[in-house]
C-alpha cells in the first residue's frame, strides 16, 4: 500500500474539516481522527532534527 504524502493528508484534513464532520463514533468521524492523528505525527517526525552521529558515537 501507499503511503499518502503530509500535503495529502493535510488536504484530506481540510476536506473532512469543509464537510463539517465531526470527530465522534461514527464511521466517518472516526476516519477524521485517524487521518488527523497520521497528519499531525507526520508533521512532528518531518519537524525532527535528526543527528545521526552525535559527537561521533556511531558508524553507519
């Protein structure tokens, strides 16, 4: 599968938020969470400084 990209997500965020859906039990909402919850880990990871090497303690 696919992995769908932060801009898509981001966007598919932005369509559940136009369409008015709420974040509840139902079927949609519950989507609406899920793909909130993947957006925004997605946009924390991508924020990340990641130092691979820090004061020269590893070999890749």
């Amino acid at each position: 599968m696919n992995d769908l990209t932060t801009d898509e997500l981001g966007v598919l965020v932005s369509v559940f938020e136009r369409a008015g859906i709420a974040e509840d039990g139902s079927v949609e909402g519950t989507l609406f969470k899920l793909v909130k919850s993947t957006h925004s880990e997605r946009l924390e990871l991508e924020s990340m400084d990641f130092d691979d090497c820090a004061g020269g303690a590893c070999k890749l």
